[in-house]
C-alpha cells in the first residue's frame, strides 16, 4: 500500500522546477524577440500602421481596439495608455477598447452571435477619419475577422497583431504585424511590446 502511495505523489509531483520553467519561457520569449528584430518586413509594416494611425489622430479621429481573453486585456490596456499616458504628461489621446461594456457584449452575443460583437459596435461608431486595431494571436477570431471586414466596407484603415501564420485576418486587415513565437504567451509578450512602442511613437509624434 504504501509503495502505492509512493508511486502515486511521484506521478503528480512537478517533473521540472519552478525556476527552470521560468528559465525555458525567458529564453523563449528572448528568442522571439530577437527573431522578430530581424523581421524587417514586419518591423516595416508597424512603421506603416503608426504613421497611419498618427494621420488619423490628426485628423480627428480615434482608435478602436479589440481582442478575445488575454488579448481583451491587451486591448484595454492600450486604450488606457492611449487617453492617460505611456511615457510622457500630455493630453490625452481618444481610445476605446470594444471590449468593456457587459451590456452591449451580452445584447450583440445574445441577439446576434458572439462574432458580431465588436463588428457592430464598429458600425455604430465608426467615422472616416477612426482607425481599428485587432488582436489576435491565432489569426482566426471569428469576430476578429468580422470587425476588419466591417472596417473593408466602411473604408476605414484596419491593424492586426498576430502570430503564427498569420491566419485569416492576414487578407483582412491593412496593416497585419505577426509576431514570433509558438506558444500564444510568447506571442503575447510581443503584442505588448508592439502595443507600447505604438503609443510611445504616437505621441512622440504628435507631441513632440
């Protein structure tokens, strides 16, 4: 009996460490971003998406940003970075994370299907001079896709971070910046730095 018991605590006792799992995801993430200093195309890309989305500032608009899970909070903490401040006191900056509101989220899901609830929201508040971002590790959210096909029709510029292949959206949107990276938390982490050199550059821009 006890040799069974035994057994079972080394069945469900951790194979690797704590700290050597936190040394295989630094490495991880540090190989990512030094794959991704080295896409010059991507890295091109961004710079097209930032002066875009600098002109439609300046022109009065705003940016929308959306995602699904972590790359809701992605979103939400863009658009916070965006009407505070990232790295310097200045005016704020009109941003909205579509993904914020439980009572329009829960109407569109219920009425319409959960891939309708940021492209609806899109077509209640969009002008020509706004501008989209959608995130997306896997390149395939269905409501992701939707909202760049809303921004297609209306004639609005659309962004995308993803990875991998870039999926779906990569057709879709205007600006489509894939990150390095095989796990969606590698990914990620790149979204982030992607989300706060956007900003920085915005307002160094515009508030130079």
């Amino acid at each position: 009996m006890t040799g069974s018991i035994d057994a079972l605590k080394k069945d469900i006792m951790p194979v690797t460490s704590s700290s050597e799992i936190l040394r295989e995801n630094l490495a991880a993430s540090i190989s990512a971003k030094q794959k991704f200093l080295e896409e010059k195309e991507q890295i091109a890309i961004f710079e097209q998406a930032v002066t875009e989305v600098v002109a439609r500032y300046k022109s009065g608009g705003r940016i929308y940003i959306a995602g699904n899970g972590g790359s809701a909070a992605d979103a939400q903490h863009l658009a916070a970075e965006f009407v505070s401040k990232l790295a310097r006191d200045r005016a704020p900056l009109a941003a909205e994370a579509l993904t914020v509101d439980s009572s329009i989220l829960t109407a569109i899901g219920n009425d319409y299907g959960y891939e309708h609830i940021f492209s609806r929201q899109l077509l209640g508040k969009l002008t020509k001079n706004d501008i989209f971002l959608g995130i997306t590790t896997s390149g395939k959210s269905p409501n992701i896709i939707k909202a760049l096909e809303v921004c297609r029709e209306l004639g609005v510029p659309s962004i995308v971070f993803t990875g991998h292949d870039g999926g779906l959206v990569k057709e879709k949107a205007d600006f489509c910046i894939i990150a390095s990276g095989s796990m969606t938390s590698t990914i990620q982490e790149i979204h982030i730095v992607l989300a706060h050199t956007l900003c920085e550059s915005v307002e160094r821009a515009i508030f130079n």
